[in-house]
C-alpha cells in the first residue's frame, strides 16, 4: 500500500509538471514566433515603400546592410535578387506557398522547418507594384530546437522536480498513512482515523466480537471435552491420517506410562493387536481386537473417522473388560460344573433305583436303598436350590431393601440350626448386641446360615460356634466363629469360587454342594458388606461381614 500511495502522488506531481512545463514552453514559443511575424511584416512593409522610392538599387543597399534575407521574385517565379545567395543560380519560386499567395492576392506567408528540424524560416511576402514580389524571412530556433538547445537545463530541471516530487511524495504518503498504520485493531471503535474508514472499522468491531464469541463457544468445547475424556475409564485415543497420535487421554496415559503418547501409533504400543487393529482403521476398516497387559484384559476397538485422499483418520477405544472377561470364563466354567455336580447324584439314584427295579436288592434292603435315593434327592434339591439363589444374586438389580435386624436373624439361624449341632455335639452361642442393617431379609438370613452350617459341618466333635453382632466403629456386623478344622492359607480366597472344596468327599459327606460361601460373596457385594475371613488350620476360623455405617 505505502509503495502505490508512494507511487501515485509520486506520477501525479510528476506528470502536473512535465504538463505544466510543457504547456509553458509552448506558450513561450508561441508568443516569440508572433513577435517574429510581426516583426518580419513591417519590415517587409518598410522595405517595399523604400524601393518604391529608390528602385531596385535599393534592395541592394539595403540588403547588405539588412541581417535577415531579403528576396525578389518575378511574376513568373524567377528569382531577382538575394541578398545572402546568388540570385541567378536560385530555382524559380512561383510555388513557393508565400510567393504564390502573394502572387494571387497580394500578401503571402509560410514558415518551414529545416532538414534537422532544430530551426524554422519564416517568410513574408508581398506583391510589389511593378507586379514582382519581395520576400523576407528570418531563421528562428523551432520549438526542437529550442528544447535541444536547453536540453541540459531541461535535464536537471526534470532531475530537480523527479526528487522534489520523491520528497514530497514520500512526505505526502507518510502524513497520509500514519494514521491507518496506527489503527487499533483490537478495538476498532476507538480509533479516530478517516470518516471513510468509519463503516471497515464498524464492520471489524463487529467481526473481532463475533471471532471472540466462537473462540469461547470452542474453548468451552475443549474444557467440556477434555472433562469428558479425562472421566472416562476407557481409553480414547485419536490418530491422524497420517498415524499420529492427536490425542490420548488420561487413561490412555495410565494404561501405556512407559510408551509415552506423543509421536507415531508405534510409540503408544507395540502389541501385535494393538498395532494390527490401529492399521486397519488406518486404512479405512474398523477392527476390533483383545490385548492382554500386565495381567489385565483390553478389548480394542479402532474405526476410521474421516476418508481424505492420504489416509483416514482413526479413533480407538480401549475398554478393561478383565472382570467381564473373568465373569464368562466362570459362567462357562459354572455351567460344566453345575452339570458335573447334577449327574453324580442322579447317577446314584437311578443306580438304587435299578437295583430295586430289578429286585436284585434283598428285601430288607430296600428301604436303605429308598433311604439312599432320598438323601440323594434332598442333595439335588440342596443343589438346586443353591443353584437358583446364586444366579438370582448374578442377575444383580436393585434388592428390596428392608430394616433387618442382625441379633433377631442369628437367633432364628441359631434355632434352624440346633438339630445339626446338637447331633454333632456342637455348642452354638448367640450373643452381641442388637444391630439393624438395611437389606434383603432372605439373602441375610442365607448368608448367615450358610456361615453357620459350615462353621459346624468343619467342626470337631465338642466344639463350639459363636454368632455375634455388634457394631465396630460405626459399622454393624455379623461373625461367625468356630473350633473346627480351619482353611489353610493357599485355600482362604479360592473357597468362596464356586463348587471349590478343600476336601471334596468331607463336603459331600457333609451335603455341602461347594456354593454356600459363593452365596456370601455375592449376597454381601449386594449389601456392600466387607468380608474378613481369618483361619488357622487346627484352630478354627471366623468370618466377618462389615456393613456400611448407618447414614
Ligand atoms: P461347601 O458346601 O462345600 O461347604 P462352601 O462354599 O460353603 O461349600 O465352602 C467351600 C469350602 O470351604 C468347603 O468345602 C470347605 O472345604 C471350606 N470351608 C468353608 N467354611 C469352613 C470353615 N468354617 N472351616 C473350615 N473349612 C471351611
């Protein structure tokens, strides 16, 4: 912009003056030939009236004396005399403009310009009386030849104006752009400029508000999003077409510390899944995959975001599915043994049942066998029941909690209990404090029996069980302790999986179906109760569940 202002006033001022300057040399030139003219015509006129007077001898006396050239012509065009050529090797002149003017109408005149052009002749003519024509003429500098003549001066005139014209332009373009250079663009409105900027500025104003406005819109975005990512426990990480990591958020970070996530795909992981998965999106495919790290289960799931003529853009999803991947290795795991565990009984029933069937069985026999096939029946229905409990406390939802009291409930288990006890010459005690938790009755009830049951079927013979209740630190509880035969400490976490016994035959001798602690598990996750189990193989062991405090 500075050099086209610079460059315009620069042209104006220097074209005004080469105009100007042309304009006046032409005026001046003009008013010069006029003179010249007029001059050459009175003198012409003076001329004529002293030859009139002194006849032909005249001219000649004049004509030495006279500075500019004097020339008679006859009618016929016939030169007469010349003053600065000999007049009889001159050629006839009848067609000379001024002579054939003068000729026809009395006066004549004509100016010509020289073969270089750098000087002009003017003539004037006048017809004599005696019917010849006198001609003088004079030589000026034509307008070239002035202008050649002054050529130097005309050059340092035009030097002079080209850097009095650069000055001023430059002066010009300065004074005229100071203010704009000086604009505020950041608050266009403050700005005291030129009235004809007023609608940019305004339009600017408008713009700069508009432009902050979507910066905060997307800045809210951002925050909101990066919220977002960095809550979630998935990992989301976004590659470029090209590959890079754009993005990886704090899980991500948590889940690949040592790799980094910055850089290539490669640099996040070198998982042969992971990389497959991540180059298929890449290349326009979504895949999904599974990753095993530091003992935990990843399900990868890539898709391609966008399809440019270099590559697509991808996003990754990286979900901890361990528990989830655990959960159906054990439904599987479940269901072969829950079949497992239904065949052995009904293998047993119908084999008494064939040899009643086929009356192979003596008589007196019989009624063990029926005995037998019952006691196996009641094994099934245990099992079954066992069976419905635990995959009711699978399905999760929201139990229907209820005020549940813990003392009242040990007592009732107490009592169910009793029988079996008593015939194994077990004591089994009540005592603590009234407590009261909010959960579902029957699971409680369950739980606590379970624990109870056991705690007399690992006893040994004259040994005593304790169910207490109480409240520790805020929290409610219920334990369950015994003399009996206790839990080696390989074993202490393995027994609450399902159908795990320590001694497989005791259990089944015992009617235990493998599932009792299994229900206590799954009933306190669904009261958020703790689980503390302290055994000493010989010694007895006792089980406490913690309740969450009362709010
Ligand atoms: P079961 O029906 O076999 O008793 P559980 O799930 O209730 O199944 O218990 C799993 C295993 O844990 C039992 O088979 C037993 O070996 C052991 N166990 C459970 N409770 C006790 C206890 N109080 N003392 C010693 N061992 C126990």
């Amino acid at each position: 912009m500075r050099k086209r202002v610079f460059g315009s006033i620069f042209l104006t001022a220097l074209v005004t003056l080469l105009v100007t300057v042309s304009l006046l040399l032409a005026a001046v030139h003009v008013g010069l030939t006029h003179d010249l003219r007029d001059r050459l015509r009175e003198e012409c006129g003076y001329i004529a009236a002293a030859s009139a007077e002194g006849g032909a001898q005249e001219f000649q006396r004049i004509g030495r004396v006279y500075a500019d050239r004097i020339t008679v012509v006859a009618a016929d065009g016939t030169v007469l005399y010349d003053n600065q050529s000999d007049a009889a090797s001159m050629e006839n002149h009848a067609a000379r403009p001024e002579i054939a003017s003068a000729l026809e109408t009395g006066v004549g005149e004509s100016s010509r310009l020289s073969d270089t052009l750098a000087e002009q002749t003017y003539y004037y003519a006048i017809r004599l009386d005696d019917g010849s024509v006198l001609r003088v003429s004079s030589i000026a500098d034509s307008a070239f030849g002035a202008l050649s003549a002054a050529s130097p001066w005309i050059v340092l005139i035009v030097l002079l104006a080209l850097l009095v014209a650069a000055l001023l332009a430059s002066w010009l373009t300065h004074v005229f752009l100071a203010p704009i250079v000086a604009l505020d663009l950041h608050e266009p409105l403050k700005n005291d400029a030129y009235d004809e900027l007023s609608p940019l500025l305004h339009r600017m104003d408008k713009q700069n508000r508009r432009i902050a406005a979507q910066l905060r819109e997307l800045e809210r975005r951002q925050a909101e999003f990066d919220d977002i990512t960095a809550r979630m426990d998935e990992g989301l990480v976004l590659f470029s077409a090209g590959g890079e990591i754009v993005f990886a958020n704090r899980a991500v970070r948590a889940l690949f510390p040592k790799d980094g996530a910055a850089g290539g795909y490669l640099t996040l992981c070198r998982d042969p899944e992971y990389i497959r998965v991540v180059e298929a999106a890449l290349h326009g495919e979504g895949a999904h995959g599974r990753m095993e790290r530091d003992g935990r289960v990843y399900a990868l799931s890539a898709n391609t975001v966008e399809g440019t003529g270099q590559g697509h853009a991808a996003v990754l999803l990286v979900v901890d599915i361990t528990e989830r991947d655990q959960a159906e290795r054990q439904r599987q795991e479940f269901t072969a043994n829950v079949s497992h565990e239904l065949k052995t009984p009904l293998t047993s029933i119908m084999g008494y049942a064939e040899i009643v069937e086929n009356g192979i069985a003596r008589p007196e026999d019989v009624s063990r066998f029926a005995g037998k096939i019952r006691s196996e029946a009641v094994r099934l229905l245990t099992l079954i029941e066992d069976i419905i409990r635990l995959s009711r406390l699978d399905e999760g939802g929201s139990p229907t909690l209820e005020p549940v009291e813990l003392l009242a409930l040990c007592g009732t288990v107490r009592d169910r209990l009793a029988h079996k006890a008593a015939a194994q010459h077990i004591t089994l005690t009540v005592l603590g404090a009234p407590v009261t938790v909010s959960g579902e009755h029957a699971t409680l009830e369950q739980m606590v029996f379970n624990l109870a049951d056991n705690a007399i079927t690992y006893n040994r013979p004259q040994g005593s069980v304790t169910l207490e209740t109480g409240t520790e630190h805020d929290a409610p509880f219920v334990r369950v302790a015994d003399t009996g035969i206790g839990i080696a400490p390989a074993d202490q976490q393995r027994v609450f999986e399902r159908f795990y016994r320590v001694d497989k035959s005791h259990s089944r001798a015992s009617g235990g179906t493998g599932l009792g602690l299994s229900i206590v598990k799954h009933g306190a996750a669904l009261h958020h109760a703790a689980i503390d189990l302290q055994s000493t193989p010989g010694e007895g062991t006792t089980v406490t569940l913690r309740f969450p405090k009362a709010e």
